[in-house]
C-alpha cells in the first residue's frame, strides 16, 4: 500500500463513520493492475468488529442475471426470510429458488437495501464488489441502487472498476480516481535493480503497480545486469505471466489483422509520434483507419499527433504477441519511416532491432549514436548503444573496442557493476590507457578474461575518464 496514503485515508474514514451508524460507499476506478484490489484488500483488513461480503466480478458469468447479487448474499441467505413477504419474494425469484418470475425491479433494489440493513443490524457491514465491470448487470443495477439510498444502516459498500474495460456500468456513485505511483513510491517495489534499469522500467510502467512487478520479473539476467536499449522491450522468450497480460493478449488477437498491425508498430515505437507509426505502418498494409478498432478496444489513445497504449501492459502484449518475423518488420518499417525525419539514434536502435546477426554497417551507426550520446553526458545510453554495436560485430578487434567503450561508459555513468560485466566480455587486452587501468584493477589479470570474473565489484572505478 506505499504510496497510497490519500485512498487509504478516505477507505478508512468510511469505516470510522460506519462505526458511528452511518453508511457510505465508493467507487474506485483505474487502469488494470493499479491497485484497487489492494485497496479493497487494506479495507477487509481495516475492518475489526465489522461483517465484511464480498463479490468478484467474473467475465464468463456475466450473462447470468443476479448471479453476483446471489455470491455477494450467499454467507447471509438466511436473512431472506425475515423481509417483508413481497421483498423475499422478490429475491428468491431472482435467486432461482422459486420458479416465480423478476416482475418488480423496484421490490429487488429495495429487498437488497433491506438485506444490507439487516446484514448491518448487529454491527458495521463492509460490502466490498471487486470487478464490477464482470459482473451482471442487473446485480450492478441493484447494488448501486442500493448504496445510493444508505443512509444511517452502518454499511460501506466499495466498488472497484476497471477504466476502459466493457461490461457493466456502475453509475451514480462518489468516484475516486486511483493513479500510479509517484516515482519514489515505485522505486520501492523494484529492490536490488541497478538504478538506470529501474529508471528505465519506472518509465515504461508508468507508476502501475502490477506493471513494475511484471516488467521487473520478466528482465534476463542480462537486463538487469544493465544492458537496455532505449527501446526497453523485453528480449525473445521473456515473458509476463499474469491473468492481466493473458487477457490482454487474447483480446489484441480477436482484432482485424490491420489493426493488430498498426498496434505492433506503436507498440515497436519509442515515441508515440502518430505520423511515424502510420508512415511505418502503411508498408505494412495498415492505414489510420486500422486504428478506430484498436481505439474502440480501449488498447490506445490518439490525441493530436500522439498515440498512447492505455497500459503499459498492453504495449508488451500487442509486441510479445507477434511473431518474430513482424516484430523485426515493424522495426525495418519504423527504421525506413525515421530515415529522413532528423531522429539517426532512434533509426539505428530500430535497425539494430530488427537485426539477427553481425551487421558492421548498424553497428558504425549505432557507434555514432553512442558517440552523440556521450558528447551530451548521456553516458548510460552510450554504453548500451556502443554494447549492442560490439554485439553486431563480427570482427574480434572492433568487437573488443566497441565493448572496452561500453565499459567506460557504465562506469562513467556510475554503472561499476555493468562495467565489470561488459570488462569480462573483452575477449584480449587492448592498448588503451583507460583499458590498462581497468585491466590493472584488483583481482584481474591483464591477460585472462576469465580472471575478470573474480574483479571485486567497484573495481570499474578506476576506468573512468
């Protein structure tokens, strides 16, 4: 829950205010994975002394009517029979335990406002509704009627939602807004990575909570080490396990062909420049209008010249999700489309992308990248560009260069860990000055790799020029 001081405050003071006789309720919203369930999990555990029902919404059960009114009641099903005999019988027909039919929507909701009173009537009641967009809707109907007309009954009813997801609407209910983490409060969540690679996922996650755990487990070891392009997508066969990612795979793959294409590209993107990923995805068969079901999806957000993925997780599953061979088309494409708009950094890391082995022509221009990077103190960047120029090279001298390069530039940015790694690559030494000094330093030997291996960390210190 760090991080999450003003909802917690707000969760709470319904609980004191239920304490005291009254009732309240709430509906939180978000993006997938940002922490609403936590929160709904912080008020159970906040809730002494206080009867706590609880329902999940569920996709494939949306289509049964009243189902998540009859999961919510299930524990207090005995309180039926003590409603007024035209309200009983409202809900033992909605429940199917009476071949009766749903006449009177009005009797159900004020049935339902009855149970929650006399759920209430020995003490506070926490009714907590999580995924209401799964649910059915008559039952959101009938809860939201319900908690809008709670008065003085000692009941707190939370609901959480997920934005832009379809399913049922909750409507008509105090809303509060749950957004990402501030980036102190992600930092936290991401113990023991290096601080460039936490930077660089922070930035990709956005301060969502499930997308810093998932992005974070899904780095290599090499990843985490350090070694990441500016374009920061996982490497082949990392994968992000979750309910969340498979879902939002599964839902990129019922789109037409064109819309998952122009997705692939915006997702292979770096910028979010909307002219780029339509001059990139026009070789690809796709158009501007290939975006509408994609918007209509709730996958993107277009605004002005910009293209935004609605969650990160959603970025990573429209590029996981394609095939090797799209994903280094959308990187050639994006490479073409960036030819002669200014930008030779981001069209050499799309080049280098979309490589499958040694290509000296990429690695000269990623070498200048990382030249241009160093020159403006960027100097992790330059390690990563100048690492991945050495991994393109062929030729074991310039390889060995590229990599010495890589080297100084980690440590130059604070990078000693990084430094030592990349040091133990260099596969002989070399006759360069900050080299010798790197080679010299404690525990390696100037002419064995593998004796690099036992440097003690820090020793890349002494590279730095």
């Amino acid at each position: 829950m760090r991080g999450r001081n003003a909802e917690r405050d707000r969760i709470e003071q319904l609980l004191v205010d239920a304490r005291q006789g009254k009732s309240g309720a709430l509906l939180l919203h978000g993006d997938a994975g940002i922490g609403k369930t936590a929160l709904l999990d912080h008020a159970a555990d906040r809730a002494d002394g206080t009867r706590v029902l609880r329902v999940e919404g569920i996709e494939s059960e949306m289509e049964l009517a009243f189902g998540g009114l009859h999961q919510l009641f299930l524990p207090v099903l005995d309180l039926v029979d003590g409603l007024p005999q035209p309200q009983a019988a409202a809900l033992r027909a909605v429940f199917g335990l009476t071949a009766d039919g749903v006449r009177d929507p009005f009797t159900v909701g004020l049935a339902v406002l009855t149970m929650l009173s006399e759920a209430a009537s020995g003490g506070p009641l926490l009714c907590l509704v999580d995924d209401a967009q799964w649910l059915d809707q008559p039952s959101v109907d009938m809860l939201t009627f319900a908690a809008r007309r709670l008065r003085a009954e000692g009941v707190v009813m939370l609901f959480a939602v997920r934005d832009g997801a379809p399913g049922a609407a909750v409507k008509g209910l105090p809303r509060l807004h749950v957004e990402g983490l501030e980036r102190a409060d992600a930092a936290e969540l991401l113990p023991g990575l290096p601080p460039y690679v936490a930077d660089r996922v922070i930035e990709e996650a956005r301060g969502n909570p499930l997308a810093l755990i998932e992005l974070s487990a899904a780095l290599t070891p090499a990843q985490r080490a350090g070694r990441l392009g500016p374009l920061a997508l996982p490497e082949e066969g990392a994968g992000l396990p979750s309910r969340i990612q498979d879902g939002f795979l599964e839902q990129i793959r019922r789109l037409p062909e064109a819309a998952q294409a122009v997705l692939l590209v915006a997702a292979a993107d770096d910028s979010g420049d909307l002219t780029v990923v339509l001059r990139a995805a026009q070789p690809l068969g796709a158009a501007v209008e290939d975006l509408e079901p994609a918007e209509r999806a709730g996958f993107v957000r277009v605004s002005g010249t910009v293209v935004r993925f609605r969650h990160p997780l959603v970025r990573y599953a429209a590029y996981q999700g394609a095939p090797l061979a799209r994903r280094i088309a959308a990187h050639r494409a994006l490479a073409r489309a960036l030819g002669d708009a200014g930008q030779a950094h981001r069209r050499a890391w799309h080049l280098a992308a979309a490589s499958t082995g040694p290509d000296e022509r990429v690695a000269e221009e990623l070498e200048r990248v990382a030249e241009w990077a160093g020159s403006r103190q960027a100097m992790a960047s330059a390690s990563a560009a100048y690492e991945r120029a050495a991994q393109l090279t062929a030729d074991p001298g310039p390889r060995a260069r590229r990599l010495v390069r890589a080297a100084q530039r980690a440590a130059d940015a604070g990078q000693d860990e990084r430094c030592g790694v990349l040091a133990d690559q260099v596969p002989l030494p070399l006759d360069d000055p900050a080299w010798r000094r790197t080679s010299r330093a404690p525990g390696r030997s100037s002419n064995s790799a593998s004796a690099g291996r036992r440097r003690p960390p820090g020793s890349c210190s002494t590279a730095r020029t």
